[in-house]
C-alpha cells in the first residue's frame, strides 16, 4: 500500500495496489517507486514488484483508493533498488541479487542475472541494497557487508568455459593452441593434454595426458596444433617435439624428420609453406615434404639469416604467395621458397634489436600489412614498400602493448588477445576498443597462438584459465550504438588547492574556472581525471601552462595532479588533455585560468605612479631651473645696462653697500676727486671727506 496526497491541501490517501491477493504486511511494506517512461509506476515491496499504470492510480486517488489493474511482476522479492537505464530496461536489487526487468511486447519480464561474489568468492549475504549506472551504462552495486562491486552487463556477451570444482571441460585449464575442425568441434592444446571439445553439446574427450603434474618440457604439453593433408590427423607441436596424433583413435606418433640424436626432441617454429611442405628449425632450418618424406636442409636461408635469431616461421606472407614470414629478435624477414633469397621486411629500433621482442603475427588489410610485436605493439607496414606507416606502442595500448593474435572478423574488425584483456582494433580509424579483466571478462591476461575465429563467426582465446568465446558481430553492434548514443565527454578537473591558505572550492567540476590569487599564494596543485577509471593505469596526460602566447610550462605525466610551486603575478592558462587518442571515445582538453595578482606597491598602477611622480619631479626641476635661468638672464642684461650707465654718465656716482661702504665710484668720480684704483676706496673718500667737508 501507498500513500498519495494532493499538494495544495497536503491531503493523504491510501492506494491499495494489492487485487486478487492475501494481504500481508511484507506484501504492503512498500519501499521503492518508479514512474517508467511509458505512463506506469513501478511499486516495490518487502514481497514482490507491482507494475500499475498511471492512469489507474489517478483514477484510484480521485475514488475508492483502489488500482484495479495492478499486476504482479515479480513474486515474493524483496526489492531494495530500482534503476532504469531506458524506458524497457530496468535493474532491480533484491534480496537474491541483481534482477534484469525488460519491456517485450508490452510486457514486463523479470530475468534473474546473478549474485553478487568476488571473483570466485560468494559473498556472505546476497542482498543487493543499492545501484548505480555509470556513463557507459555499466553498474556500481551495493552489497550488504562487502561494499561496491562493479558489473558490466556486457560481460554476457563473453562465455568463459574453465575447469572449476567437479566442472572440468578441459584437460588443463592453461591453454596454448586451439584448432576448429570440420565438425565445428575444437581440438584444445593445453599444459597437459589435448582436448576435444564440442561448443554445442559441451561435451570432452581428452588424450595425451599426464598422471599427475606433467613434466617440464614434457610431450604433454601441446603449444601448436596444425591440420595436414590426411583428414584423420593433425601435427601437434610440443615442449618435446612434434607428433602425428590420429583424431579417429587417439594413438600417436612422434616424428623424427630422420634427425637424429635428440634433435627431434627440440624441434619448433613451424608453420606450413605455399609448397605445402612444412617448415621448421631444430639445429637448423629444414624443410620437410610428408607425401615423400624427406627432409631438406635450408643452408641458403641460414647464410642470409642468423641463425640464432630466428624464432618461428610465421606463416605465408600475404602479399606475396611465394614466400615464407619468419619472426626473428631483429624484426619480420620473409624467404622465397622458390628463389631461396631471404629479405628483411621490418627492422625493430636498434635500441631494441635482440631485446627479447620479435613480430607473432601478420594480417593484411587493403594497403597496411599489421604486424603484431608482443612487448612492441602494433605496426602497420606500406603494403608496397614495407615502410612503417604506423606503429601503437605503449602510449597507446598500455599494458595491452603484450598482444598477441590479429585476427579479422566479419566486419572488418581486427581483434587480437594481451596481458590486459581482449581488444578490437579498427583500421579505419585508427582507434582501439578494450575488454578487460573485472569489467567485460573474468579472465585477466591470455596466451600467445591460442586463437581461432571459428566457421561460425565466433572467435576464442586461450588463456591460463580457460577459454573466452565471443561474438564479434554482436559486439561490434552493441559498440555502434554506444558511440552513436554517446555525447563527447570532456576531462575534468576535480580539485585546486594551495599551501598558502584554504580555497573552499565546491565539489564539482573546475574546468573552465576563473581563479583568482593573491601576490603572496604559492603552492598551487591541480587535480584531473577522464573519468574513465579503468584505464587510468594506463593514461597518460599532457599539461600546458601559457602565459599569453608564451608557453612557459609543458610536460606529460602519469599523474592526475600537477604541483606550481609559485607564480609570477599576471594572467596564465592551464590545459590538460590525454597524450593518446587511439580509443574510440575522444576526450575533449579541461582547461581554467588564473589570476595571480600584484604586490600592493609592485602592481603596474603602482609603477605607473612612480613614474608620474618621478616625471613631475623633474619636470618640476627643470621648470624652477628654467626660472632661475631665466631671472639670470635679466639680472645679467640688467647689470649690464646699470654698468654702461655708470661708467657714461657724466654725473658723479658711488655705490655703497647696505653697511654704507662705498663700493665703487664711477670714472666721472674719479677723475674729479683724484680717485685711483690703487688704494681702497673708502679711505681715498675719507680723505675728500676731510678736504671737502660739505661733499
């Protein structure tokens, strides 16, 4: 039962969703509501789920209380959580686990999806409290003890088929090779044994194996298995040569090419030729003809190649169906069958020539031969020339850089295995797609060789445990209308802080902030994320600090933080965005900018008035100077006159100073009284003062 209530008076009433049925408290305990897209609600109780239209409950409000047409969906569950991805897909959490409600036919249906466990661990309790869809629609689930665990629901698209408890459909969990025969069923070659299984009927059937634990380097071990020319047979490769085995009885045969010694005991790296003849090395390159029987030794190729460098025979080369691949720890040569002439294809770095790293496999797409370097990555070589056009390292593929495998699906696709899961690799577009372990697979890392896409369109990897079957078409469907539902995703930026003082930024994204700091702020740290967290591991970022146009700061890094110790005051621009774009999804760059403010009196209004002040103080300078020239001038030219006077007039002039000193007497003066130059004036004045007294 619920309770609905208008909002303008805040007036209760009871719906009754329970018709045809025993009232019981659990049954009437409801918990959790979902008004779907399509006009019903969704009713979760202690003991079922209810679906009742909309309509229905409006029209029960309006009367008897009473949704006539409520329907049972889900019997007896107690429903913690509902979450709708779309309009027909809705996850239930409940009492037993994770329950799938899907739309078909205007139906509800209620499939039960799993229980919630750690790897292989069952949790103590089933209850599944809480849910929560991520961007790419996979789910966070809240257990009962144990906290979040993480699903993907395209995890169903990948079968895993392993020995486990009183389960064992293989002679050995940790498989090497794998062969599809004509019947559709698989040989399997394992660390010990060899495993006839049927996908269909999943029924096995095991032969060469060991009592026990099998011995290291034993003929237990099958790492290759190839088909010959006889129906009934096939040519397995092993840690202790190769053997005949008869699929009809089950009895084989181990050959020794007619070497002898223990030479047959180490023989490997084969491949069949364009000659249908096999290819192999022991002690040295042989080439070995079944239908006669006889064994041809390869001196030509060895005096072209090193020998000691030589891996395996690859296979036949793609563009050219006379010759033979071989992987070596230089690069990819190929050997003419015909001319005998060896030719080197690619060359490895010389930094990584002999460093354990050599080419597994080769496809050819169009114009691009794709070679597949474990350790190295994915190069792709000018179907013409050779010459490498592209090469995904690390920076692109992360710890998938280990690949092994290339095979080409019936979409064009090419998907090879790794030590990081299973990827798909688009040629077109150059972009990579990733299925790893606790996401898509339960399965973590794979082995090298054991792969086979199968008459069905199916492909399957071998791993240490166990075998991975997949749908690539359907994966390939389920990724387009992913990437056409998708909006462009941006990095973020989840957190500033400084050492100088607390910024009390809110919990959100900072991208595209303005942030303002004052003079004396330092210790500045940025905080960023894709958001794609499970590839975190493998990302790696490049930052930009500018200032203007200038670049003062650049740099990719592993980290998700990066640290300024201090900045200059001005206007900068910080951006970050990932170093590799090879992943379907593009992350647009997150970027903010900052404000780092002047000291008080060392702020360009600060030097602009030093320099005012400075400027009016010597103008103010040269002003009163100016005057004092001036005044000068005039005095100057004014003495000049006053002395031109004195000295003309005919008038007798003396000069005394503010004491009454005579200072000077003019030359009227003088010549009248006897006046000298010889004698101070003012005694020659005492003296006329005392001839004439009345002067």
């Amino acid at each position: 039962m619920m309770a609905d209530y208008s909002a303008q008076q805040l007036i209760f009433k009871a719906i009754e969703h329970r018709v045809d049925e025993v009232f019981t408290l659990d049954n009437g305990n409801t918990k959790k509501l979902l008004l779907d897209d399509t006009g019903a609600l969704l009713l979760g109780t202690v003991s079922g789920l209810y679906s009742l239209p909309w309509e229905s409950v409006k029209q029960a409000h309006r009367g008897d209380g009473v949704v006539k047409d409520s329907k049972l969906i889900i019997p007896e569950r107690n429903i913690w959580e509902m979450e709708a991805q779309h309009s027909n897909l809705v996850w239930i959490g409940s009492d037993i686990g994770l329950l799938q409600l899907e739309r078909k036919d205007n139906a509800w249906q209620a499939t039960y999806v799993l229980e919630p466990s750690t790897a292989d661990v069952a949790l103590s309790r089933s209850d599944i409290r809480s849910i929560a869809l991520t961007s790419d629609n996979n789910l966070w689930i809240g257990s009962y003890f144990n906290g979040a665990l993480f699903w993907s629901p395209s995890s169903f698209n990948f079968k895993t088929v392993q020995n486990q408890g009183n389960k064992k459909p293989l002679s050995d969990n940790v498989i090497w090779s794998v062969f599809e025969d004509d019947d559709q069923t698989l040989w399997i070659g394992t660390d010990n044994g060899l495993t006839h299984y049927d996908p269909n009927s999943t029924d096995s059937q095991f032969y060469m194996v060991a009592d026990g634990i099998p011995e290291p380097y034993s003929i237990h071990t099958i790492i290759q298995i190839l088909p010959v020319s006889e129906p009934e047979k096939l040519l397995l490769s092993t840690f202790s040569g190769m053997v005949l085995f008869d699929k009809a009885s089950g009895e084989y045969k181990k050959l020794n090419f007619g070497l002898s010694g223990e030479e047959p005991d180490y023989v490997g790296g084969a491949s069949f030729g364009p000659d249908g003849e096999l290819y192999f090395f022991g002690n040295h390159f042989y080439r070995y003809n079944f239908a006669s029987e006889t064994l041809t030794r390869l001196d030509t190729l060895e005096e072209q190649i090193t020998f000691n460098l030589v891996m395996n025979f690859i296979g036949i080369n793609p563009l050219n169906a006379e010759e033979m691949l071989l992987a070596t720890y230089d690069g990819l040569w190929s050997f003419n069958v015909n001319t005998q002439q060896a030719r080197q294809l690619h060359r490895l770095p010389e930094r990584l020539v002999n460093t354990e790293l050599w080419p597994d496999v080769v496809n050819l797409d169009g114009h691009v031969l794709w070679v597949g370097y474990p350790g190295y990555g994915l190069v792709g070589l000018d179907a013409t020339t050779y010459e490498e056009r592209y090469h995904f390292g690390r920076d692109a593929l992360g710890q998938a850089v280990v690949l092994y495998d290339l095979m080409e699906d019936d979409d064009g696709y090419f998907w090879f295995s790794s030590l990081n899961g299973i990827h798909r690799f688009s040629s077109t577009e150059l972009t990579f797609t990733r299925y790893e372990y606790g996401r898509e697979l339960s399965i973590a890392e794979f082995n090298q060789g054991a792969n086979a896409k199968l008459k069905d369109g199916r492909m399957v990897f071998g791993s240490p445990k166990g075998l991975v079957f997949f749908e690539p078409h359907k994966l390939n469907q389920l990724k387009q209308s992913q990437l056409l539902s998708d909006e462009s995703r941006q990095m973020v930026i989840t957190g500033i802080q400084l050492s100088s003082r607390d910024l009390n930024l809110p919990k959100q994204n900072l991208a595209n902030t303005h942030l303002k700091l004052s003079h004396d702020d330092y210790g500045l740290t940025i905080e960023f994320s894709s958001l794609l967290y499970h590839q975190d591991r493998d990302a790696q970022y490049k930052y930009v600090l500018s200032k203007g146009k200038q670049i003062l700061s650049e740099d990719i890094t592993k980290d998700t933080r990066v640290i300024l110790p201090s900045l200059a005051a001005g206007d900068y621009r910080f951006e970050v965005m990932p170093v590799s774009q090879a992943l379907e999804q593009t992350l647009l760059p997150a970027s903010l900018t900052i404000h780092m403010a002047y000291p008080p009196f060392g702020s360009p209004l600060a030097y602009t008035l030093y320099a005012m002040v400075v400027v009016g103080l010597l103008g103010a300078y040269l002003f009163s100077r100016h005057l004092q020239l001036l005044r000068l001038k005039q005095a100057q030219q004014q003495v000049k006159l006053f002395g031109n006077a004195f000295r003309h007039t005919s008038d007798w002039v003396v000069i005394f100073d503010q004491s009454h000193l005579p200072v000077a007497a003019n030359p009227a003066f003088e010549k009248a009284f006897g006046i000298n130059d010889k004698e101070r004036l003012d005694r020659q004045l005492y003296r006329v003062y005392q001839q004439v007294p009345k002067l």
